[in-house]
C-alpha cells in the first residue's frame, strides 16, 4: 500500500523510548531516467555516430 520497493531507503528516527519512525530517504533526481528512456515509444531511435579514436588525437 506504501509502494515499498526493494533497494529503498530509509532513516531511522528515535520517536520516544522505544518508539520509532522510518522516513523513506528521497530518490536521487535521475532515479527513474533509464526507465524513462525505455519506456520511449519508438524503438531502435538511437543511431550510433561514427568518429575517430581518441588515440589518434
């Protein structure tokens, strides 16, 4: 019903003697990127650029 998932985080805060709270730690800002960049409609968009290697520089 919370929507906890494995590998989430979170704090562990002392309420009163034996009480406590856990409070989910934010996400990192770019969390769900590689989610969104799968869930792109359009397959096979990306199209890989040739160039020179770095050791002929």
């Amino acid at each position: 019903m919370d929507r906890v998932e494995p590998g989430q985080e979170f704090d562990l805060e002392r309420v009163d003697l034996g009480e406590y709270r856990l409070v989910r730690r934010a996400a990192p800002l770019n969390d769900d990127t590689v989610s969104w960049l799968l869930a792109c409609p359009e397959k096979d968009f990306f199209i890989p650029v040739e160039s020179a290697s770095t050791d002929a520089l």
